[in-house]
C-alpha cells in the first residue's frame, strides 16, 4: 500500500478529522486521526494491518514471536497485524502511571514488534519498549499505521511506518492564531477516568 493509499482508507471511513485538538501528547494540532473510525469496519482494518504486517515482515529478519500493543489505542491494531504475521498479539496497559504487561507473560528473549494505531511523538511507544525490555523481551522494531511525524519521532529501535503523515502539532503556548481561534477538543483515549 501507498501513503495515499492508506489515507484513502482513514479519509473513506471519515477518520482524518480538522480542527483544533489536544493531543494525548499534550500537543496541539489542526488534524486529528480518530482511528477508531476506521477499526469499527472489520475489512478497513484488515486491509491496512494485513499492509502493516507484509511491511513488518520485510523488514524484520528472522521473524517475530508476539505483538505487544500499548492499550487501548493499540490493541485493534496489533490483534489484526498478529494475526496476520501468525504470532500471538498481547498488551500492556498503564498501572500507577506505568506500562506493564499486567496479563501476559513473555518468554526471556522472545523477539517482540511493538505495534501502535498513530505514533506522533514515540512516547507511548518508547515507554512499552521500555516496560519490555524490563522483562528480557528482545524489542526488534515498533510499527505503526500512521507516523504524524514522518520519520521524526525517535522510538529507540527501527520504527516501520506503513504511511509518514507529516501534520504540524504546537505547544499550548505557541499555537498559530488561526489555531488559537478554535476551540481544543481532546477526543483521545489517554487519560479518560
């Protein structure tokens, strides 16, 4: 698949949002991708992870033993791109502030890609990375479908991108004022009570 061929699957399912939003990473931005809108149709989601895990094949050598997803923005996501590579497909959630893999265990040394739905700044993706290598995982890669910082976003291990989708994001306290005229809504999952 191409980046336009990707966008044409969040765009056809209304996923590619415009206004003013507040992002999970405290960022602000003119475009939001509500990926939920493309996970609620079963075929859209296996058209772009079954894309994600043919990219994540080529580009891993050697194979992979599990997906571990951060929860809950990663968990449609990876499910669909394990079963695709034929591997089983877990998560780690946030407990007293932390990721930890609560549900799950991993062998010592099982080769592990971290899958995410959108990746902007890396943050969620450095700290499972982080959570992993904690328990003798061997993190060979993180992929996701959409990286909103086309190549910026610096992960720790290879970031495998099935489409770079370059969108300006601002601190709070420098938005443009064409941004700052918007009201912010913040339509993430990250800290919902």
């Amino acid at each position: 698949m191409t980046r336009d061929d990707v966008l044409d699957v969040f765009r056809s399912c209304g996923a590619i949002l415009e206004g003013h939003f507040i992002l999970s990473s405290g960022l602000r931005s003119p475009v939001f991708i509500q990926k939920a809108r493309v996970f609620q149709y079963p075929d859209k989601t296996e058209i772009v992870c079954k894309a994600l895990a043919e990219k994540i094949r080529a580009a891993v050598p050697g194979g992979v033993d599990y997906v571990v997803s951060p929860a809950l923005g990663g968990i449609v996501p990876g499910y669909e791109t394990a079963r695709h590579l034929g591997v089983p497909a877990v998560w780690v959630e946030r407990e007293g502030g932390e990721m930890r893999l609560r549900r799950f265990e991993l062998p010592p040394g099982a080769r592990v890609v971290v899958v995410e739905d959108i990746v902007t700044t890396g943050l969620s993706s450095r700290e499972t990375i982080a959570a992993l290598e904690a328990l003798g995982a061997k993190v060979v890669a993180c992929a996701c479908l959409i990286d909103r910082s086309d190549g910026e976003a610096e992960v720790g291990v290879p970031l495998i991108a099935l489409a770079g989708f370059k969108v300006p994001a601002y601190p709070a306290d420098q938005l443009p004022p064409e941004l700052a005229a918007l009201p912010a809504v913040k339509p993430g999952s990250r800290n919902l009570a």
